[in-house]
C-alpha cells in the first residue's frame, strides 16, 4: 500500500497540483499583503484618513472601539472593512489569473478543426463524414 501510494503522489500530475496549490497559497498572501498593506491605506487617506480594515458595524449594546476588541469580547459585529478588504483580494488575484490564462491560451497552437469528411473507400472520392452512402458510386458506408 505505502508503494501504492509512492507511486501515486509522485505521479506528475499530483505533484504539478501540490506545487499549484502551495504556490497559489503563497501568492494569497501576497496579493492579501498587497491590498491592506499597499493598496488601501492610500484609498483610506483620499476618504479622509479611513483604515479599512477597522471599519464594522457593532451589533451589540457593549461599546467597542476595533474589530480585535469585539472579537475578544465576543461582541457581534459586521466588519464590512474586512469584507472589502477580501473583494479587493480577490479582484486583484481574478485578474492576474485571467491575465495568466489568457497569455497561456495565446502560446498554446489553435484547436485543430474537426474532420468533415472522409474518403470513400471504393472510389476515393472526399465526403461528408455523416454520409451513409457515396453520392458518386453509391456504395455504403459503414458506420465506422
């Protein structure tokens, strides 16, 4: 069974995946560092000193000042920062992934065109592949 498994974790296609996925991992937390690191505290200062990421809405009657400080009382909050915070993260890594699969698809050679027809084989003659007989010897063509 250990063989087995040798085997299959080593195959290339599980390998590429592992190596997708901790790469795609990495890549998150740079995108995420990017965006409440680099990207929002200069939207957060054309908005008037706005940071992001303390920006909630308290559900509770408790008075808090942050995010932490209802996390840790256990306080109920949207923290609707954070959720920007989020969609910025993923519009930035929908894009770079769109920008990747699309240089991808440029340097791959096109789609090759379905066949749409075929010789028949008693007069060498060029027909339509879905042709059940020969229009010029009238033969039959097998359903092959």
């Amino acid at each position: 069974m250990l063989k087995e498994f040798k085997q299959f974790a080593l195959k290339g296609n599980v390998l590429d995946l592992a190596v997708a996925v901790v790469l795609g991992a990495a890549f998150g937390k740079i995108v995420s560092s990017f965006v409440s690191d680099i990207l929002t505290p200069p939207i957060g200062k054309l908005l008037g000193n706005i940071d992001f990421s303390s920006l909630f809405l308290n559900l509770s009657s408790t008075p808090v000042r942050s995010v932490a400080e209802a996390k840790a009382l256990g306080a109920p909050v949207i923290a609707y920062g954070l959720f920007l915070n989020a969609v910025f993260d993923f519009i930035i890594i929908a894009f770079a992934l769109f920008l990747l699969v699309r240089q991808v698809s440029k340097m791959l050679p096109p789609p090759t065109p379905p066949v749409a027809t075929k010789e028949c084989p008693h007069c060498c003659t060029m027909i339509p592949v879905k042709a059940s007989r020969c229009p010029n010897c009238t033969s039959s063509q097998s359903a092959a």
